[in-house]
C-alpha cells in the first residue's frame, strides 16, 4: 500500500482532533517592541510574541533553530528577542533562509512606506541590506541562508525549533518537508506554520494531514487574526519515508482525494475550535480556494486575491463567477483523465454548498 493510500485509510473515525495536553502553557504575551514593529512585516503582535515566548521558554537547545521565509526580518527579530533571554539558547544562531529578492507584492508593500516611495528598488533586486539594518542589534546571531528554498541545503544537524513562513507555492513546500523535516526531533521539535490558517496556503493543511501520524498540534495562536498553528514531531521523518510520501503526491493536489480534502479541513477546523470566529473563516477561504484550484487552473488567482482586503467576500464572489461560467461551459480546464472529471463535477456541488454557507 502507497503510503498515500495508507495515511487515507487510517485513523479518521474514531480520533477526536484536537490539541496536545501536555504542551507547556503558553502565555498569550504580545510582542509590541518598537524596534519590531518599525520592521516591514504581516505578522501581529499575538504571533511575533508567540515566537519571542518560545524562543525564551521552551526552546531547550537540543536542536538548532531555523526560520523560514524572513523577508524583511520582522519574524527574525522577535525570534532573536526570545533567543537572546533565553541562557540555553547562548551558544546558538539563528539559521534564516528566504529568496531575499523583492518579487512584486514585497516591491509594493516596501514602496507604501513614507519615504521609500523612490528607493530605487526593482523588480528581482535583493533587500539583503534592509534586512541587515533591521536585525542589526541581533546580527551576531543570525546565519543567513540566501536563496530558493527548493534548492537550499541543510547542513544535516538535527533541528528543534523550525517556523515557516515560506510555503506560498507546493514547490516551496516540496523544498520545506524534503530539505528539512528528516532533521526534527521526535518528542521534540517544534514546526510553528505562521500560514497555517491562511486561505491562500491550503497545501500546509493538506500536506499537516497526510502526515498527522508525525506531528501533534501544540498551539493554535489566536488574536489579533493570527494564522499561526504550531506542531510536535512525534515520529522520526527518515528521508526515504519522505521521498515515498513525495513520490505518492504528498505535494501534488491532484492526489489528494475530495474525501482526503474533507477530511483534511475537518481536521484543521478541529485544532480551530476555540478560536474566534474570523479566524475560524480563514480555513473555510481555505477550502474554497482547494476547489478552485481543483476546478480550473487561474494562476493569476492567488495574486489578484492578496490585494483584496475582504478574503471572504471576495472569495465568495468569485466562486459564483466561477461557477456560473462552468455552467456555461467556460473557463473549466483540460479533463486529463477520468479521474479528474469525476473530481470536477464532485468539487463542483461541495463549491455551491461552500458558496451558500
Ligand atoms: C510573508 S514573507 C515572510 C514574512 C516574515 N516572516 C515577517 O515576519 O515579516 C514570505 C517570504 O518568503 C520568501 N519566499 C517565498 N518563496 C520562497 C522560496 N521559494 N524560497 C525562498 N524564499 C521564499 C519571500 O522572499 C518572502 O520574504
């Protein structure tokens, strides 16, 4: 049995989902420090004081710390105030990977800043600078890995502390689960998803559900609309284990099933439970934007949806015009095999559903 078949079988009717019990009580501090919050960057205060508790708490030094997409180093400069408390973290760096080039959405928010209107910045230019001026109190302890992180290499220690902020693309998530979770410690390390709510991430709660049997949920971090969720990995991740899960589609939508779908945001709406009701929506913005992408292949989707300030409206809006033009024949994509067909119209009924909800 393929080990996507096998984690599809297992396990889904008689588990109640839900968060770990014995995770050390998290705090629910803020972190409003100026320095960190002049810094250009999406995290809010409920999240960069998660990481700083973290990093200042509970990060033990077994393992090495890395962060995963950093851009201008907001995330990497509440990391560093944690770290920094913390005596057993004195001996360690942060390890920080990212592209570290503005693409268009970065080169947009960085030129809203008064001042930086005309900084001369373009298009595929690096913001390696920025990124140095803003982490200066902290750059000793910052190793920073500059590149894709498709293609970046681990040095092969074993890691503790791993924050994401990087699976935008189901290639970048390919890079993340193969580059870097053979190196979690069982019983130990600690994924922190800063998207794992975030509508346009939805492959971070697939891939978190096919591979449910190696990570218990720790903490759903709320306020503010946080989309962070954080995991345990309980089970090693060996690296043949996770090229057979790549080569069952681990990282490839159309190998997930509508029922694995389902399943998949059961499961995430389970961890959800308590938290407030918007960011309950963001999954379920998470879940049309799965059908969508089952349905017709926009690659210009995800783009035009991060400039629209209501998620839910407009993902809603869109759904009927997608809808409507399917009825009319339009806008489906290639039918490559029976297979997707049957996935097409089945997706298409749970989208109407989804539209009304
Ligand atoms: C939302 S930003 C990170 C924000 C940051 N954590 C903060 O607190 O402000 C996402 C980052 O991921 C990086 N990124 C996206 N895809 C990547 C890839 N394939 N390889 C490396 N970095 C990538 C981008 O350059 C960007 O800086």
């Amino acid at each position: 049995m393929s080990f996507a078949e096998e984690a599809s079988t297992r396990g889904d009717h008689d588990k109640e989902f839900g968060l770990a019990e014995a995770a050390p009580g998290w705090s629910r501090e803020q972190c409003h420090d100026p320095r960190i919050m002049a810094i250009l960057g999406w995290m809010t205060p409920v999240e960069l004081g998660f990481v700083s508790w973290f990093m200042r708490e509970v990060y033990s030094g077994a393992g090495e710390a890395v962060e995963l997409g950093c851009a201008f180093g907001r995330s990497t400069a509440a990391t560093l105030l944690g770290m920094t408390a913390n005596q057993k973290a004195a001996e360690k760096k942060l390890h920080v990977y990212d592209l570290m080039t503005f693409d268009w959405y970065l080169l947009q928010e960085y030129r809203k800043r008064p001042g930086c209107e005309d900084s001369g910045y373009e298009l595929g230019d690096s913001f390696e600078d920025c990124f140095w001026v803003n982490v200066e109190p902290w750059r000793d302890r910052v190793h920073l890995c500059a590149g894709d992180i498709a293609s970046c290499g681990w040095s092969g220690e074993p890691i503790e502390y791993l924050f994401v902020d990087i699976m935008k693309s189901w290639e970048a998530t390919r890079g993340v689960i193969r580059g870097f979770f053979p190196f979690l410690i069982p019983g130990v390390s600690c994924v922190v998803h800063q998207d794992y709510k975030h509508p346009y991430s939805p492959q971070i709660i697939l891939t978190m559900y096919r591979l449910r049997d190696y990570f218990e949920p720790l903490y759903t971090v709320t306020g503010g609309i946080s989309s962070t969720v954080a995991f345990r990995c309980k089970q090693k991740l060996d690296r043949e284990l996770v090229d057979a899960a790549l080569s069952d589609g681990l990282c490839d939508l159309s190998s997930y099933s509508i029922g694995e779908i389902d399943s998949a945001f059961t499961y995430s709406m389970a961890l959800v439970g308590d938290d407030p009701s918007e960011e309950q929506d963001l999954l379920k913005a998470a879940r049309v934007v799965v059908y969508i992408n089952l349905l017709a292949d926009r690659p210009d989707f995800l783009r035009a949806a991060s400039t629209i300030p209501s998620t839910h409206e407009f993902v809603r809006d869109r759904f009927r015009d997608f809808v409507e033009a399917g009825d009319q024949g339009a806008a489906l994509p290639p039918v490559e095999n029976g297979r997707h067909s049957r996935l097409f119209s089945r997706a298409k009924s749970r989208v109407r559903r989804l539209v009304r909800w």
